[in-house]
C-alpha cells in the first residue's frame, strides 16, 4: 500500500484535501473541513489547496518547529517521544473522529478515516 506520513501520523494519499485538484472539489473539501471543524469558515480554493505537509508549512500541532529543535527527522526518532505535543494531537484527533462520525457521510467519513484516524500506527512507521 502506497503511503505518504506527515509528521502528525496522517496519511496524504488519503486525504480529499491533497486529492482536490479541481474547482469543484476544492469547494467541497472546504465546505467539509469546515462541517467537522477544521476550518471555522469555508476557505478559499487558494487556502484550502494541499501539496502536502513540508518543513516550510505551518503545523497546528508545532511538529515542524518541534523536530527540527530536537534535530531528528521524525517525532518517533525523538527520545521524548510520546511527549505532551504528540499526546495532544492524539487527543485532538479523537475529539475531531467522534465529530466525523456525527456529521459525516459513510464515504466521508471512511475516507477521513484512512487518512487521518490511524494516527498511532502511523507515527511509529
């Protein structure tokens, strides 16, 4: 299986947000990230476009900043890890799971499943 792990543990190849190439898919992968919480309006197509996470993007959980302080490529290299930030983005990520699965289609949230919710697994690989 194909796989691209950002340092948060999701996995890019999953994610409608790195997959909306058009117009119309932008729009609806604004509209849902703004349904779950990820976003509190719907964005422009500009600002919710994706190439992936890389070291000169911004990360909500400070991942990027933080691997780069303790000068290891990924969190699972760190001797703190779990640490507090990685144990937070866990929590965080259940929090926005039970909101998946109450606003979420089947194919929604499936999908969001496989790109965002196996974390834990992830961010040992």
């Amino acid at each position: 299986m194909e796989e691209k792990i950002t340092l948060c543990g999701d996995n890019c190849i999953y994610c409608p947000r790195y997959n909306a190439k058009s117009d119309d898919e932008l729009e609806k992968v604004a509209e849902l990230w703004y349904r779950i919480g990820f976003r509190d309006k719907i964005v422009s197509n500009n600002e919710i476009k994706c190439d992936g996470c890389s070291s000169h993007k911004k990360c909500t959980y400070n991942l990027v900043e933080c691997t780069h302080n303790h000068n290891v490529e990924k969190c699972n290299m760190c001797s703190e890890f779990p640490c507090d930030k990685i144990n937070d983005m866990l929590k965080r990520s259940k929090e926005y799971q039970k909101k998946c699965r109450e606003v979420c289609s089947e194919e929604e949230y499936k999908t969001l499943e496989k790109a965002f919710f196996d974390k834990e697994n992830n961010l040992k690989k």
